[in-house]
C-alpha cells in the first residue's frame, strides 16, 4: 500500500509539472497553489520514506524546469536579441532585391537573356519562403540559435561560391538555392525567437524588427554598388558571401531561455515505458508509425484544413498568392531600368536607399497606429486599400525615367509598402486561429513561393519580347491593383453574409424562445386551472 501510494505521488508530482507548461501561472493565488502542492509532495515524501521513490519525485522535480514554461523577459538580453534579428532581416529579406546592381553585368558575363538573368533573385526569394516548413523541422530539432547559426553559413556560402561560378545553370544553383534557402533558415527563427523574448511589448518589438529590411534596402545597395566600382561582380559576391556570415554572429546571441533550475539529486535514467505504451508500440507496424508521423508533420506545418473550410483563410491566400506575382518585380527591376536609360549607377542605387529610408520612418509608427482597437477588425480594408496604392504607384514609372519622377514612385510605393507589410501577417492572424497560425503561415508562404518563382522571369519574357522596362511595372500595376480589388470584394461580400447568417440566427433564437415561453406559459396555466378544478371537487 505505501509503495502504491509513492507510485501515485509521483505521478501527481509529474503532472502537477507538465499544468504549468500549460497554464504558465502568473498569479499570487496560483503560486500559493503551487506552493501547497509542493508542500503537499513533500509531505507525501516523508511519509513514504522511501530512497527509490524520492529519487523518482527529485526526478521529477528536477526535469520539469528543463521543459517547463518559462517567463518572458520584455527587455533585458531580449533587446540584444531585438538588434540581432533586425541585422538577420536587414541581410537576408532585402538581398534579393539588391541583385538587380549585378543585372547587367551578369546578362554580360554569361550572354544570358533578361528571362534567363531574373531567374537568379527569382530563385532566391522562392526557396526563401518555399524553406518554411524544413526551417520549423529543423527548429525543433536544433533549436532557433543552432538554425540561424546554419542559415548564416549556408548564405554565405552559396554566394562565395556564386563568384567561381562559370555559367547561369550554376548560378541558380549557389546564388538562387544554397543562399535563399541559408536566408530561410536565418530570417524565421530570429523572428520566431524574439516572439519568445517579448510578450507584453511584442507589438512594438515586431515593429522595430520589421525596419530591418528597410535597413538592409538602404545600406546594401550603397555597399553593393562600392564593391561593384572597385572588385566588379565576382569580388562583390565574394565580399557579399562575407557579409553574410554575420548571421552566425547574430545567431550566436540568441540564446534560447533557459527556466531556474533546482540543485538536487542528479537526474536517473527513465525506466521502461508502462505496459500500455508497450502494448501499443508493439502493435503498430513500422510503416504505419511513418506514414502517422508524415501525417502529423504535414497537419502541423501546412494547414489544408484551413484551406479547405475556412472561406476567409482561402481568399486571403488566394489573394496574397495573386498579389506576389508582381509586388516584388518592380525592386528587382528598377535599377536596371534606371540605367538602361543612361542613369548612373551610383543614383539608381540611392533609389533602393531612398525606399528603404521611408520604410524605417514610417513601419515604427504604423505598427503602434494600426495596434489601436478602432481598427481591430478593419485591418483587411486598410491593407486592401494599401495594396491598390501600391499598385497603381507602378503606373508612375511609365510616365518617365527621370530621376525625379523615380523619386516621387519609391516615395509612394514605400508609403503603401510599409503598410502591406505591417499589416499582412497581423490580418492573417484574425483570420485563422493562434494555434493554427504557424501551419497556417507555412502553407502561405509555399503557395506565395510560386508565384515569386515564376513572376521575374515572366518580366523578363516580357522585356525580351517589346525591349521596354516600363511594360513590366505597366503589368506589375495591374496585378496587384487587380489582388487588392479581389481582396476587398470578396471581404466585403464574407461580412456581408456573415452579417445577414447571424442576424437570421438570432431572430431564429428569438422564435424559439418565444414558442418555449408560450408552451411554458400554456402549461402553467393549465396547472393552475387543474389545481382549481380539484380544490372546486374537494
């Protein structure tokens, strides 16, 4: 009986550690619940008195805060990991778009098409976010530090090795594959990780984490365009591939949190599984714990469910997917356009450095404007009618390829810009719920990595076909008009209908209960008239 009851102790000492992973009690009155049942278990452990079972309860005691909640700091080393992950998206988000400085020069080099040429930052924004789901894997197993650490030396790899690259085929390979998926594995833990770090003021860390790829379009173009002048192409690279090693350092200090551990008693070794777990390992084949396993990977990292049942979640993919076949085709393309019609280098440059400024004015205070309740629930409109701005400032290059009409186009695309991104992962989290957020997200970002794959070299099918540039922002224009058109309709018509259904919802409740009062009613008074007619008898 007393080893029964040592047994039963702990378990319940196991089971009190795995409700606080859960319920990450804040509250004085669930610390002085905790502190009853440790007094509790310990209570249980003198009266046992016996050594095996309080090594198992030290055991216990002992691994729980290895896995346990923990709480977040909101400061402290978490805003070294706040720098860190604005340097991690300020090197790998805004790269892509800094290839176009190189363009020329690669067209040159390997006598290649401008199709055949796009297919490079194509290739690297699409393994970019196509490397999703393998980045969550790996988070899992390495954790975000060993990942961006990974990420880091994978990016700078592929680019060192792009400058010994001796056709276009191998360069898709180093600058399009191995970088973009190295900056896959770099940019989502750091953003993963600073969620981690900040909680109370997660608003205002995510929006100052996203000014790091209004940094990275500032400062790379200019440094992409001094390397370009002294060591031409293939020494940039070379040079670039050392810039991005710095991810490792960034890496490096993101340590994950680490709850208070208890000295006691080392830990023993687990035992062997109860008989049930047995029992039931011994009856699943191997091949059905695999494809179990499979398929419990896939419904965590890639949410089909949501695209199949949840309408709004379904338009909003649709509608971003849409919208990324020609959002990012104007960065990759506008340097090339400016120079093509005798502007210089250095000018075109400060074109990306001049969108890259207003996106650091502006995101800060558009993430605090838009955290206001007035526009909860009205995030979609907002974005919506950003994402039309945006497209339709595309038409201003066809006006001219002078500076200053230039100017005046970065200027407005960086205003609708730092909108659509403060606001595209904040709609898609009201739309599907928190705990569906992640799968969510990663089967966005595979759709949004075809329609990136494939939009530059379509542009560049474009130019090769009329020689003009500015039939590709013309086309750019409208597609994302045309996606933020199909956004706000189809919002629109889903409130619209969801306002009507619960407006006939509740005048249904309203029926019902009206015909439940009336029979309520009729029956009492029919009780009331029996009772009558009995004491009348009497």
């Amino acid at each position: 009986m007393t080893q029964r009851n040592g047994i039963r102790g702990t378990s319940d000492r196991c089971l009190h550690s795995e409700a606080s992973e859960d319920l990450e009690p804040a509250g004085a009155d669930m610390e002085k619940v905790q502190e009853a049942n440790d007094g509790m278990d310990k209570v249980q452990e003198a009266n046992d008195g016996e050594s095996e079972e309080g090594a198992q309860g030290n055991e216990c005691r002992d691994s729980a805060p290895v896995t346990g909640a923990v709480t977040a700091p909101d400061g402290g080393w978490g805003w070294v990991v706040l720098a860190a992950t604005i340097i991690v998206l300020a090197l790998t988000l805004a790269f892509p778009s800094c290839v176009g400085i190189f363009y020329t020069d690669l067209q040159n080099e390997f006598h290649a098409s401008n199709s055949e040429t796009s297919w490079v930052p194509s290739i690297m924004t699409s393994v970019l976010h196509a490397g999703g789901p393998f980045c969550s894997v790996l988070v899992e197993k390495l954790g975000c530090r060993a990942t961006v650490m990974l990420g880091g030396v994978l990016s700078g790899l592929g680019m060192a090795a792009s400058s010994f690259t001796q056709s276009i085929t191998q360069l898709y390979i180093t600058a399009g594959v191995i970088t973009g998926l190295g900056f896959c594995f770099s940019f989502q833990p750091a953003v993963t990780i600073l969620g981690h770090y900040f909680v109370r003021r997660r608003a205002f860390a995510n929006a100052m984490s996203s000014t790091g790829t209004a940094l990275g379009l500032c400062f790379l173009p200019f440094l992409g365009d001094y390397l370009h002048t002294e060591l031409g192409w293939r020494g940039s690279f070379l040079v670039l591939g050392a810039v991005l090693l710095n991810c490792c350092v960034c890496g490096a200090v993101m340590r994950p949190l680490q709850p208070n551990k208890h000295r006691g008693q080392p830990l023993m070794n687990h035992g062997p599984p109860p008989p049930e777990e047995e029992s039931v390992r011994m009856e699943k084949g191997r091949m059905r714990r695999i494809w179990s396993s499979l398929g419990a990977s896939l419904s965590k990292h890639m949410a089909f469910d949501q695209l199949c049942y949840n309408t709004r979640y379904c338009v909003y993919a649709i509608g971003i997917t849409w919208m990324m076949l020609g959002f990012v085709v104007p960065l990759i393309y506008l340097v090339p356009y400016a120079t093509a019609n005798d502007m210089e280098q250095s000018r075109a440059a400060l074109l990306l450095a001049v969108l890259g400024m207003v996106n650091i004015v502006v995101r800060p205070p558009f993430g605090i404007l838009f955290s206001m309740s007035w526009f909860k629930g009205r995030h979609i409109y907002v974005f919506s009618a950003a994402l039309l701005v945006n497209g339709l400032s595309n038409s201003i290059c066809c006006i001219g390829p002078s500076f200053s009409v230039l100017l005046a186009y970065v200027v407005v695309y960086g205003l609708s810009m730092s909108v659509v991104g403060s606001l595209m992962f904040t709609v898609l989290m009201e739309i599907v719920e928190m705990s569906r957020f992640p799968s969510a997200l990663g089967l966005l970002a595979i759709m949004e990595s075809v329609t990136l794959l494939i939009g530059p070299p379509l542009a560049g099918v474009l130019i090769d076909r009329t020689g003009q540039y500015f039939h590709v922002f013309f086309a750019c224009s409208a597609v994302v008009a045309s996606s933020a058109v199909f956004l706000m309709v189809s919002f629109c018509w889903l409130d619209k209908r969801d306002s009507e259904f619960s407006k006939q919802e509740r005048l249904w409740t309203y029926k019902v209960f009206t015909r439940q009062r009336r029979y309520e009613v009729s029956h009492f008074n029919q009780a009331k008239l029996h009772q009558s007619i009995n004491v009348f008898v009497v």
